[in-house]
C-alpha cells in the first residue's frame, strides 16, 4: 500500500504533492517554448499538460514515487516541479526498475540554485526510501544547465544514447555520491 507523498523542505523551497490548484502554474511552464527547448522542443497543450498532472498522482498511487511541485518556502511563488518516474521509456539501454530522477524550473526560477537545491532534497528522500539502489536521468547534451544540475547532485555520464531520434547523455548516481 503506497504511503501518502512526503513533504520536503530546504532553506528556501518546499516540495510538495500536487493539488489540482497547482493546474495553471505547471501549464504556465510546460507551455514556455524556452522550459521544453530541450524536453522536446514542442509547448505543451492544456491537454497535455493536465494527463502530466494526472500521471504525477498515478506515480504516487501505484509506485509511491513520484513529482513534487517546488515552491518558494517564505513566498509560495511556484518555482516548478521535481521528482521520481518510471516513464516506460522505449531507449537503450533500458531504465526499467531505476527510478529516473527529472526537473523542470520556470523560466523566471532559473540562475537561483532552485534546481540544484530542490534535486538534492529529492535525492536524500530517495537515498533515505531506497538505500543503495542508483538512479537515472537523461539530459540533452547541449542542455548546459541541466548538465551542471545533474553532476552537481553526483549523477555520472553512462553513456550517449538517443531518445525520440534525438541525442541524449544517460546518466546514474549511486547514493553516497559527491553532492
């Protein structure tokens, strides 16, 4: 039986479960042409970004893993969402039974350490639920920014792969590692 989703806080950020009145912040980024550059290059319908707002609580229900939604702890200001998934994703090598770490900040969040803070949050969460299991994330390579994030919270280049048609860096992190 899933445990409800825990709360997370840092210095500056809390990361919760979704609510539906996370809805409109969470379209406002995924609709942002400069936040999905990278994730597809192609904004996100309503749509679309509602069946992502599902999945989240699907994750939670039947893994329980999942996605928070970051936010400003002293503000509440939405900062943008972080977490765990098992995405059935059709690449090689596969992911399947490693949880793959993702996030994804709004565009006025970017330059303030928010990723970084809120992936590492995550990750003890994780290190805590699974200890020494590894996780996965795959990065565009010319995702400058994502890359930093990803090193700096000890995730390591497996290897170069595609996704989609489309270049991609795999890669793992074991706990304990260098954050």
């Amino acid at each position: 039986m899933p445990t409800p989703p825990s709360t997370l806080t840092t210095p500056h950020l809390t990361l919760r479960p979704h609510t539906r009145d996370d809805f409109l912040d969470s379209f406002s980024m995924w609709s942002d042409p400069e936040v999905v550059r990278y994730i597809g290059g192609k904004p996100f319908t309503r749509e679309e970004v509602w069946a992502r707002l599902l999945r989240y609580a699907g994750h939670w229900a039947l893994l329980d893993y999942g996605y928070w939604v970051v936010r400003e702890t002293g503000s509440g200001r939405f900062v943008g969402e972080v977490g765990f998934a098992d995405f059935q994703r059709e690449i090689e090598p596969s992911l399947t039974g490693t949880p793959e770490m993702g996030w994804a900040l709004s565009p006025a969040m970017h330059g303030k350490g928010y990723a970084t803070q809120a992936v590492r949050a995550a990750l003890e969460w994780a290190d805590e639920k699974w200890p020494g299991a590894a996780t996965a994330c795959i990065v565009a390579p010319e995702n400058e920014a994502s890359l930093r994030v990803a090193h700096k919270a000890g995730y390591r280049e497996q290897l170069r792969t595609t996704y989609k048609g489309q270049p991609t860096v795999m890669f793992k992190r074991v706990p304990g590692a260098a954050m």
